[in-house]
C-alpha cells in the first residue's frame, strides 16, 4: 500500500480522533425557515405526563414501572416538541380510567395543561401490562387521541420498549404525523476496552455494547436503510478495509478488499448502493458500488483527497462529500453519477463530515472558523446557502448525524473534557451527554 500524503493523513486523523471551519448568524436559530425546516416551528404543546400507578403490590412491579415513567418522561422530554408540566404543578389525585378525569384540575393554574397522559400498570399472567392513555383537555366532546395496552415481560429491557413505544405514539400523534425516534439506536467508535471498537447503543445512551471485538482500529460506522446492516472501516486485515456487518446474523456480509485506504462508506437511501472512499487508483476518490461491490463506478477525478460521501436523503440523486481540491478540505455537491459537481461551503476555514437531513434540504457539517480556530456544528440549507451555526463556546464539536425525524442531531464532543458522544436538538438546544467510559465518538443515526 503507497504510504499517504500529508493532507491524507490529516484525513484519516481527523476520522480516527474527531472531525473538521467561518461565523455565520449567531442569532439564526429563532428564524423560521430553519425551525419549520427541522420540524421545530410550531409552538410546544402544554402536556402532563403523571406517573402511572401500579395496581401491583409486587415489589419487581413497581420498580419496573418506576422505569416506565422515568423512560416516558425522558423520551417525550427530549422530543423538542413538548412543554412538560412540572411534576411539582400536578393535581395529587392521578386518573387509571377515563371516567375519573377531570379537565379542569389538570387546565387549570398551576397545571395549565392542554393534553394528559395518564393509565395504570398492572401483572396479568406473570406480566407487566402497561395501560396508557392519551387526552385532549381542550375537547370536551371527544378528548382521548390515544388508548394503548403494551405487555412485557418483567424485566427492564422489555419494559423500556414498551415506555419508547407509547412514547412514539405520542409523539407521532401530536407532532404533526413525524414517527418518533425512541426505538432508533446508534452506532459509535469507542476505545474503552484498548482498541476502538464499533459499539452500538439505544438512542438515548442505554444498552451500550460492542458490535466488534477485532482488537484493532474500527472506524465510520454507517447504518443500512432497513437497519439490518452496518458497514465500517477497519484495520483488522493491516489495510483500511470496508466491512459490512449483519445484525441479523451477527456475521460478515462479502464486500470486496480493494486495494489502498477504504473508507467512509455510506448507503444509498434505496439500500441498493453504497458508496465510499478509495485509494485505489492511487488518489482517495469517491466510488460507487452495489452493496455486494459489484458494478463498481468511479465518481470523482480531483488530484487530493475527496472523501465522506453522503447521500441526499430524500431524493439519492445526489452526494455530499468532502474534497481539498481548493486547497483545504471543504464540502462539495455532485450527482449521483459523479456529474455536476459544484461547492457548498464558500466561507473559508475547513469543512468536512458532512450529513443530510433526511428532508433533504439541510447539510450539517463540522466547520473550523478561521478566525477563532475552534469546531463547531453547522448546518446550510442547501436551496439558498443560509448557515446557521448550532453549538457555541462548548468545546470541539465534529462528526453531526441527523436523526430520522429531522428533530436532532448526534455528534461528538470534548466539552465534558473528553471525546463523549452527544445529542441535542438540530437547533443546538438541549444537549445530553450519552457516553462516559473512554473516548467515543463519529456516531451514526439508524433510519
């Protein structure tokens, strides 16, 4: 294998350690092209979420369904679509069953809620049922949206996804049709066992396991459209190979070993394509394959690295990536046949890790300012080249992935002190630290 250049290396340090620099508005967040673009725009919905009795005197019950309120609230909390009533503002009596409701101990000051959840859990047949129930306060004609029963077994794993289930209705139901991500889960790079691993967890921090155990450098974890799947990059053969993972099977799906430095793959949103970076005409460039490798295509030709290809979410007609052809890394556009090409970013500073939203009309990237020198998360809208930049003054931030409902954002981060994986709001609110053993970091959203 030809040893890489300078500005190769500085590549593959910058997908090992971290990621990728202007200072567009500050203040652009509260604008309502980008908030309507993120499914943020409309205004928060007033919502009491009690916690749901447990008609069980079984001590495993009530701990378990201890678990499924604090899950509920968490997911509905993190939503960014809700204004959750304090705990403390909530009426003493809490309703099992409709007919125990009334509208206006929870309308009224100081719950001033519109909508209410409310149910009960109980054992039946040796499992946890969880009964859960949706209302509008404010229709006195028709006020329940949602009437729900989950059965789990009596553990926490199952209880969990029965709290992230009803959550997802909720959510769904009051935020305009968008599914809920509560059963997403992503995939990380974490050195915590001495090497660093591809590991993956639920979407809110919990279940954190590794996915391999090669004792060598796993890197760019990526997930297929139906979540089946993972590709990578690895080292584990002494090359940067690209390996596809089943999760069906727990096993190597084939993909060929090209020869030089493999890496960044991405799958296209049909599921049918893949596409990557590779040295193996010499130059790193940007290829195109079926997922088996098969019909391979070359896409780019710019002497220097083009890297971190990306696909249009919505559409698959076009890719993202990332090429130093200017002189420093910075990101490009081009159709899927490697036709059109055209940059992105024009401001200066380095910009790379590039991540289409899955509406199609925003990228974010990671973008060092060149006057200030620090890495920070931006995100464009692609039609007229606004910038918003969404993390400020909190250490480095790199590698963001959106979340399939468009609402967040996964990305790393050192501001704790070390390189943790994060999520926040796609408008830079509500970050939440999800990784704490080692150094993690270059997430991926499943779809």
């Amino acid at each position: 294998m030809r040893l890489p250049n300078l500005k190769l290396s500085f590549f593959i340090c910058s997908l090992a350690l971290a990621g990728l620099l202007f200072t567009p508005t500050r203040n652009g967040l509260s604008q309502d092209w980008f908030t309507t673009g993120i499914n943020l725009g409309a205004p928060r919905i007033r919502l009491a979420v009690p916690d749901l009795p447990s008609r069980s005197a079984d001590s495993s019950a009530i701990k378990l369904t201890q678990e499924f309120n604090q899950v509920l609230w968490n997911d509905l909390d993190s939503s960014g679509i809700f204004d959750l009533v304090s705990k403390s503002m909530l009426p003493l009596k809490t309703p099992q069953d409709p007919g125990e409701v009334v509208p206006g101990d929870w309308t009224n000051p100081p719950a001033n809620s519109k909508m209410l959840i409310f149910g009960r859990t109980e054992v039946l047949n040796s499992n946890l049922v969880f009964t859960g129930r949706l209302y509008d306060l404010t229709n006195s004609g028709s006020p329940s949206v949602l009437a729900k029963r989950y059965v789990a077994t009596m553990n926490e794993i199952s209880t969990r996804e029965a709290a992230h289930r009803f959550a997802n209705e909720v959510v769904q139901a009051l935020g305009a049709g968008v599914p809920g991500i509560a059963l997403s889960r992503l995939a990380f790079v974490s050195n915590r066992t001495g090497h660093p691993e591809i590991w993956l967890m639920d979407y809110d921090g919990f279940n954190q396991h590794p996915l391999t155990s090669y004792g060598s450098l796993s890197l760019t974890p990526r997930w297929s459209r139906d979540n089946t799947k993972i590709a990578f990059t690895t080292y584990v053969s002494g090359n940067p190979d690209i390996f596809v993972f089943s999760l069906n099977s727990y096993k190597r799906v084939p993909f060929p070993k090209y020869v030089g430095l493999n890496t960044t793959p991405a799958w296209s949103p049909d599921g049918k394509r893949i596409a990557f970076c590779s040295s193996m005409s010499g130059d790193p460039e940007v290829y195109m394959s079926d997922i088996n490798g098969f019909n391979l295509q070359r896409l780019t030709f710019s002497p220097g690295v083009d890297i971190s290809p990306v696909w249009n979410s919505k559409t698959g007609n076009e890719i993202a990536f990332v090429s130093d052809r200017s002189g420093s890394p910075q990101i490009y556009i081009m159709a899927s046949d490697g036709t059109n090409v055209r940059r992105l970013i024009s401001g200066g500073g380095d910009a790379s890790s590039p991540s289409w939203s899955p509406n199609g009309l925003f990228i974010a990237f990671s973008w060092r300012v060149s006057d200030t020198g620090t890495f920070d998360i931006y995100v464009i809208e692609i039609a007229t080249g606004r910038i918003i930049q969404v993390t400020h003054d909190a250490g480095r931030n790199e590698h963001p992935y959106w979340s399939p409902d468009g609402r967040h954002l996964v990305f790393e981060s050192n501001r704790s002190g070390s390189k943790q994986v994060w999520t926040m709001l796609a408008d830079g609110s509500n970050p939440k630290q999800l990784t704490r053993d080692g150094n993690n970091w270059n997430p991926s959203w499943s779809n």
